[in-house]
C-alpha cells in the first residue's frame, strides 16, 4: 500500500520567517500529490497539486512546492508566513495505477503554529 | 452556494447504540468518501462510493455501514461493532473517477461517546 510520511508532527516559526513542511512518499509508479489545510474544527481545503508539467507548483496564500520524483518528495514552503497560517497540513497522494478510483492516500498531518 | 454539508455537528452515542452521520453535496460529483480523523493518525478511508447504488469498503470499515441511493446523498451509520467510535468524521467529494481529482471535504461531524 502507498504510505505518505511527514516527517515533522509539529512546526513552530515565528511570523514573517520562511517555512517548509516536508512530505514523502513510498510509490514507485506515478502519482499525483496533493497539499490539503485543515483549521480547528473544520474540514480540508486544497492548497495546491501537482498532475503534470512543472515541478514548482503554486497554490493559494502564498505557498508553493516543488515535486522531486528521484527524492520522491514534495515539500511545500512558504516564503513569509502569518499568524493566521497557523493550522494542520495534510500531504497526499494518488497513484496513476489500472483502478478507476483516484483514492488519496494521506499523511500523518504537520500542526504549523505561527507565532507573533 | 455549492458545497458539502455534513450534520450534526457534534454528536453523542450512547453505549451500544447505532448512530448516522449525514452527508449532503450539490456539486453533482460522482464519487463520496467518509474517512475517520484520530489526532496524530491523518485520514483513514472508511468506505467510498463512485456511483449511486455502489460502494467499497476502505482501509476502516468494520463496525461502520454506508448507502448510496442518491448522487446527493452519502450516510454513514456508525454501529455498536464500532469499538471506538470517538472521532472527527469528515465527507468529501470528488467530480469523477479520473485519477488526480481533487477530493472537496464536508466541515466535519464531532462524535463523542457518553
């Protein structure tokens, strides 16, 4: 079965520094990678993917990622964070196998907490 | 608006009764999940469903039951074989079945065990 891994449970950085949340994954086949946010209490929204093309890949407030398929990582950064980044980052992946379902495989979660 | 919609928000079980968690979408996705959130454990698959009338279990599914007899509509039953159903249950959607889709999450049903 695939397996995701973050390899920090917990992230703390004071604001306005730069941050970096890795995650890797075990696939050897082609997949799709995905960074979801998760803020108390609520569900997972998609903060970026990547499918094909570019391995830098931008998504909303600001973060990026860049996939390395020989490292088979994909990191997501962000240059200058915010209080309000303060939340749960959830990495996963979709491998480009024969099933029809795209199922997601996700991450443990990396808790990031900004601080003033 | 278009969305996910999931309810209650926070729910009680008493020992040894079946509860259901509901799950509503209008964005005429083909495709539903419930996954159960642990702190620290991520996202795990319970069942999903990639069409009406159809379903496959997940990583997950014992002591849990779903139907699908509306695109909409994805309800999850929570029964007493669960052990352990203390919990964040999340509902998500996807628009098809093509590899890569973005899966869109519910805000999330809380239940807790007296």
């Amino acid at each position: 079965a695939q397996s995701v891994t973050q390899l920090d449970s917990q992230v703390p950085v004071f604001e306005e520094a730069p941050v970096e949340l890795r995650c890797n994954y075990s696939s050897s086949v082609s997949v799709y990678l995905f960074w979801y946010v998760q803020y108390p209490n609520q569900g997972l929204q998609l903060l970026l993917k990547y499918l094909s093309g570019s391995t830098l890949v931008k998504g909303i407030n600001g973060f990026e990622a860049e996939f390395n398929k020989s490292q088979t990582s994909f990191h997501l950064r962000k240059p200058s964070v915010h209080i309000s980044d303060t939340a749960e980052y959830f990495c996963a992946v979709s491998e480009n196998r024969g099933s029809t379902l795209g199922r997601l495989y996700f991450g443990r979660g990396t808790q990031l907490t900004v601080w003033p | 608006d278009g969305g996910i919609t999931q309810s209650p928000k926070y729910l009680f079980r008493k020992e040894g009764q079946n509860v259901t968690l509901s799950c509503e979408q209008n964005l005429n996705h083909d495709a539903m999940y419930w996954y159960r959130q642990d702190p620290g454990q991520g996202l795990r698959l319970i069942y999903y469903s990639q069409i009406v009338n159809d379903f496959q279990k997940g990583d997950i599914a014992e002591g849990y039951s779903v139907s699908r007899e509306k695109k909409e509509s994805f309800p999850l039953t929570v029964t007493s074989a669960q052990k352990n159903p203390t919990a964040f249950y999340l509902c998500a959607s996807s628009p098809g079945l093509a590899k890569g889709e973005t899966q869109y999450f519910g805000p999330g049903t809380r239940l807790l065990v007296l």
